[in-house]
C-alpha cells in the first residue's frame, strides 16, 4: 500500500542530515528532473526581487528565497519532519515508533514540487517552491513533473491511496483502481458536504492510521475494515471512491 499526502509550504528549519544527496532519495528515475529543478531555485535566488516575483511572496518572505540558495548545502532531515502545518501535526510522526517508522516509509509519500515525490523517511532540505508556480529557466512546475512523474506512480504496485491536493493531484494521473478519499461533513439539510477546515486534520489522522496499522489491505474492503477499526467513520461510495465523515 501506498498512500500520497500533500507537501506544505510550511518548513521546519535546520536538521541534522548531511547536505541534499539525491542518490539517497527514493523514485530515482525523478533525480535528473530534481536535479534541474534545484539548479533552477539556486539560480533564481541569485536575483532576490526575481526570486520573490516568481514563487509568489512577499517581500518579508525573501527569506525563502535566501533558503533555496543553500539547497544543495544545508542540512537535510526526513521528509515526516522537513514538512509541517496542520495535516503534519495530525499524522503525529513523533508518536511513530521504530517499527512505525519503518511501516512509514514503506507506505507514506509526499507528492512535491521540488522532488516530484519522496518517501516519508528520505533526508531533504527546507526550501520554497509551490505546484502553481513557473521558474523563468523551466517553465510551470506541473508542466515539468507530469511527463516524468505519472509513469513512475502508474507504475507503483499494490494498493494506492490518494491523499493529495488539487494542486497536486494535477501532477500526475494514477492508475484508474487508486483509491480517492474525500473528507466530508453533514450540514443542517443533512446534506453531505466537503470539508475545507477539517479536510487536512482528518487526512492527516487518516494518514497516521494506514501507516501503523498492522494489516496489509490490499483491496478497497479491506482498506475500509482497517479505517472503521481505528474509529474514524469512512463510506465507500463508488468502486474506488470512499468519503471520510468528519465530526462536524
């Protein structure tokens, strides 16, 4: 089972990895695209006006482009850790034990802009780049990725759990048996709804529940059977469709 989560733009700082070393990332048919694309941040952060035109900040954010200017030097931390924000906080991987972690990296990834996508322990950078946005020397970031990336991810075998973004689910198309979870809510008419404050909180307990569960689902039933056991409330609603119930 692999299950893909978003990234976030929110990074945490420093870490005690040696600097980026691509050949330690997972998916390596993706390291020549890394590779320009990290070349390209560097480059752009020469130009820090430019740089802050181009990844869309404000000018109390030129600290980000400072950040990617060290891409290829500052230290690295696993991707579980680099990432943060509400769903991270969630998916709790503090909690994670050995064994936890390790079920983790078997089975968690996060789709990114900068590496196309990585495990949940691959050791990476912070830096800033974003799926909307376009580098002078590249082009669209989603422009660049989906080419490269959607044979990779097709490719993924057993089971594949769709947690990403809009955004991000623009990248690379899966395989027609993936699984889509949608968080959703009942309103006053008793209507379900999706869910925006809640979505990433509950993808991330979502998340945290696929990563330690002891079982090896392999089918959409069976995937079900793990959700509803860990207390959460989940339906399925079409052959590779399930909506996550939220509390309200």
């Amino acid at each position: 089972m692999l299950v893909l989560l978003p990234p976030s733009e929110t990074k945490a700082e420093g870490g005690r990895g040696g600097p980026l070393d691509l050949g330690a990332l997972s998916f390596p048919e993706l390291n020549p695209t890394r590779a320009k694309l990290a070349d390209a941040l560097v480059e752009l952060a020469a130009d820090v006006p430019a740089g802050i035109a181009a990844l869309g900040l404000t000018e109390r954010q030129a600290g980000e482009v400072t950040r990617n200017a060290q891409l290829w030097t500052s230290p690295t931390m696993p991707a579980l850790r680099r990432y943060t924000g509400v769903l991270y906080d969630a998916l709790d991987v503090k909690s994670f034990t050995r064994a936890g972690l390790e079920k983790a990296h078997r089975r968690l990834a996060v789709t990114s802009s900068l590496f196309g996508v990585v495990s949940a322990t691959d050791p990476i950078p912070a830096y800033r780049l974003s799926g909307g946005n376009s580098l002078p020397a590249l082009g669209t970031v989603r422009g660049l990725w989906k080419p490269v990336l959607e044979p990779v991810l097709q490719a993924v075998d057993g089971l594949v759990v769709d947690l990403r973004s809009g955004t991000y689910s623009a990248f690379a198309k899966l395989r027609p048996d993936a699984v889509t979870v949608r968080v959703v809510t009942e309103n006053a008419r008793g209507e379900r709804v999706t869910v925006s404050h809640f979505n990433k909180a509950y993808k991330g307990r979502l998340a945290h529940v696929l990563a330690a569960t002891r079982a090896e689902p392999s089918t959409v039933d069976q995937l079900v059977k793990v959700i509803t056991k860990a207390g959460l409330v989940v339906e399925r609603t079409g052959e590779h469709a399930l909506e996550l119930v939220t509390e309200g």
